[in-house]
C-alpha cells in the first residue's frame, strides 16, 4: 500500500462520491477509480459499496479509515519538525485560551533566553504542543499539569460596606449586583460553581475587558468574581478590596502537552513555565 493510494482512499471516504473526490485531489475520475480497484484487490476487501447517497464506507473501509486519521496527523507532525529543523528555527505553537495576563511576560523572557525559538500563539488547540486553559477542580484534566492554584475572591470597592468582612457567605451574595466579563469561559465556570443550588445575582454590567472590570469594581459599580493571583500581579486597583468567599473556591491554571513530538526547547520551555508559575505562588499564595 502506497502512501498516495491512503491519501486518495481517505479523500473518496471524506467525499462520499469519486467525482467530488478527484476534483479535490486534481486527478482524473478514472485515475483515481482505478487506484481504488488496485487498493482493494492488494487488501483483498472491498472498501466502498454504492447506495443512493454515493460511496459508502464497509465495515473493512472504516478500518482503514481509522487507521488514516492516525497516521496522517503523525507523518504532518513530522513533515513540520523535519523543515523546522532545516530551518534552524523552532516553533512553539501554543493555545493560550486562559491567564494571557500572567504569561505574556514569561513567552518574553523565554524569547530573550532562547531566541531561535519562535511561538505562535492560537485560540483553539488544533496543531498546537501546549494548550494552557483554567478550569475548577472538577473540570481538571487527568494529565493536566498545574502551574497555579489560586483562590476566588470577591472583588469590591473600599466603599461598599462589604469590604469590611473577611469571609463573605454565598447566600449574601446573591442579592449583590456583579460586573460580568463576557467571552471568559473561565470566568462563567466559576459562576456557576459558587452559585450552584440557587438563584443567580443579577449584572448590572458587562465587558470583555478584564481591566474595565476592574475600574467599575473600583467605582462601586457592582462586585466581581477575581482571581486573586491574576488580579495582584496585573495590577490591582487601590480602591478595590478582595475578600473570601465561603468554601474559599479555587481556579487551576494548567498546562496540557499535545504534540506527538517534543524537541529539546518544548522540554525547556515546559519546565522553564513551572519555575515562573512556582515563583509566582511563592510570591501569592493561596489565602488560608
């Protein structure tokens, strides 16, 4: 079995019609209907039979199938860390879906330590080595590795009467208006965690720009749901107060490998995040 017969096999699979098939592929009809012939006599199974919707797979049909969707993925992985290596540059692509506050300034000091290595930086983990997300504890992945853990707190302006109490009760929140950051999947998880079982407050605001949150907590628009970590270290404003929840929730920021390959620089560009994560959770510890 040639790699090229795999190639035009998955397409007429993908296609469920030889026509459609070989236009993609830019080959002939006849061309392409032979190879098929030739595929199936070398495999001694048909791999296609024809109904009214066109070519359908049989039961030996998807197993190659199968076994197709595996290998390709595999031999484009190593297509693409073959030309990076000829190339003399490395590429890190990197989902970023959580936490681009605390980590923008470690790809920076990363850059400056390795700089013939390069990042690309996706909102979807298709194709990427690293996938970093935040999640609770429930959502946690098995193979997750965790960089921080970092507490929930309610954040509130040194004018609303609440910043006086150190521990809040959930139930007392729930009649408070909230500033909501729209778009954070993260952030509506948390929500849902802390206000399980009852109503929901009400949002007396909206926006996608966590540091606008942060203004109109301080000008006593509403309160906020922070991340105590993330809000410290990115700069917290004076007239804003964070104050325990009860059950002291907690986020995780977590790292995923997903590639098939892992050069020299992926291994150093892991451990060199959970150094700065480790400092960091020295730095702010989870409140007791």
């Amino acid at each position: 079995m040639e790699l090229s017969q795999l190639r035009e096999f998955a397409a007429v699979a993908r296609c469920g019609n030889m026509t459609k098939a070989a236009q993609q592929l830019s080959i002939a009809q006849p061309s392409l209907s032979k190879s098929i012939r030739h595929l199936e006599d070398e495999l001694g199974a048909k791999l296609f039979f024809r109904s009214s919707r066109g070519m359908d797979l049989t039961h030996e049909g998807e197993i190659l199938l199968q076994a197709a969707e595996e290998v390709f993925p595999l031999l484009d992985g190593a297509a693409r860390e073959i030309r990076r290596s000829a190339d003399g540059r490395t590429r890190i692509r990197v989902c970023l879906k959580s936490a681009a506050d605390l980590i923008s300034g470690m790809f920076t000091a990363f850059a400056v330590k390795r700089p013939q290595v390069l990042f690309d930086i996706a909102d979807a983990p298709e194709n990427c080595e690293v996938l970093i997300d935040s999640c609770v504890a429930s959502e946690l992945p098995s193979d997750a590795v965790v960089l921080l853990t970092e507490e929930i707190c309610l954040a509130v302006s040194r004018d609303n009467p609440l910043s006086s109490r150190s521990l809040i009760p959930v139930q007392r929140l729930r009649s408070e208006p909230f500033i909501d950051l729209t778009g954070s999947d993260s952030y509506r998880e948390f929500f849902r965690q802390i206000f399980a079982g009852g109503p929901m407050p009400l949002t007396c605001a909206r926006t996608v720009s966590y540091q606008l949150m942060k203004e109109f907590a301080a000008l006593d628009m509403g309160v906020a749901l922070a991340a105590s970590v993330n809000w410290n270290a990115s700069g917290a404003p004076a007239n804003v107060k964070l104050v325990s929840i009860e059950g002291r929730p907690c986020r995780y920021i977590y790292l995923q490998e997903r590639g098939k390959y892992r050069p020299e620089c992926l291994t150093e560009f892991v451990d060199f995040l959970k150094d700065s994560f480790t400092a960091m959770q020295i730095k702010h510890p989870v409140r007791k």
